[in-house]
C-alpha cells in the first residue's frame, strides 16, 4: 500500500489534456510527469465528451493515479437544453426548457456521483440545479 501525500481536482475537456495551464502548473508543482498524464488521460477520455472532472491522488514516491467523474450536471443541463449559459437573473427570466425524459437521462447518468439513494433523489436535485440556471422542466 502506497502512501498518499496528496490529491488535486481537475477539470479537464475529454481527450484535450494538455501541458498548458492549468493542468500543467497544477501537476507540475506536485513533481507529476505532466505529458505521461495527459497521455494516460487523454487516452481514457478519447471516447467521451465534454468537461470531465479528474481526481488525482498523488503518492510520495511520485507516482499517481486518478479517477475520472462524470460531467457536471449544469453542462449536461446546458447541453439538453441547447443553450451555451444559464440565467443571469433566474426566477424571472427562463432561458430553456429540457423534459422529463432528458432529466431521467442526466440523472442515470450522474447517479454514481450523486449524494442520492434512489432515482427520485436524484431527479430532484438536478431539478434544482435546472431551476437555479434558468431551467423549467416541462412534462
């Protein structure tokens, strides 16, 4: 068992790691071999899309590994709805709409990162993240 010396939260787009910032000066001020990661990333990714939230766990014998998260929910919303950005002024102007069936979809999908035990849980709180963008679900 290695022992952990640290860990680092990235949010890198699918198959595009690159050296450049952030995720450069984030692992390289950690001693990570910056291009073996974003090979190793970029590799794993290659078939998603989108903003991926990566969890990296750094060793002290400066070694790593990451776990790769699902999406955001608010770029999943943003991406069912066809809009590039939420409200800025969110009960009273709405900038989309996406259905019921869009919002089961995200909740499948994001249910293995969700803080939720059932499907209703957790078409409940991507309902609220809808609703705070800007959002209605329509039936």
């Amino acid at each position: 068992m290695k022992k952990i010396s640290g860990s680092l939260k990235l949010l890198c787009e699918a198959g595009k790691a690159s050296p450049a910032p952030p995720i450069g000066p984030a692992l390289g001020q950690k001693g990570i071999n910056i291009m073996e990661f974003c090979k190793a990333f970029n590799a794993e990714t290659e078939k998603m899309e989108g903003l991926l939230p990566c969890v990296v766990t750094l060793y002290e014998d400066k070694s790593y590994s990451f776990k790769i998260k699902t999406s955001p929910v608010s770029y999943l919303i943003k991406k069912a709805a066809k809009i590039e950005k939420g409200s800025s002024t969110t009960p009273m102007i709405k900038v989309g709409q996406i259905s019921q069936i869009q919002l089961e979809e995200i909740a499948k999908t994001k249910m293995t990162d969700l803080n939720a035990n059932d499907m209703n849980s957790a078409k409940k709180i991507i309902e609220g993240t809808a609703r705070s963008m800007g959002i209605e679900i329509r039936d």
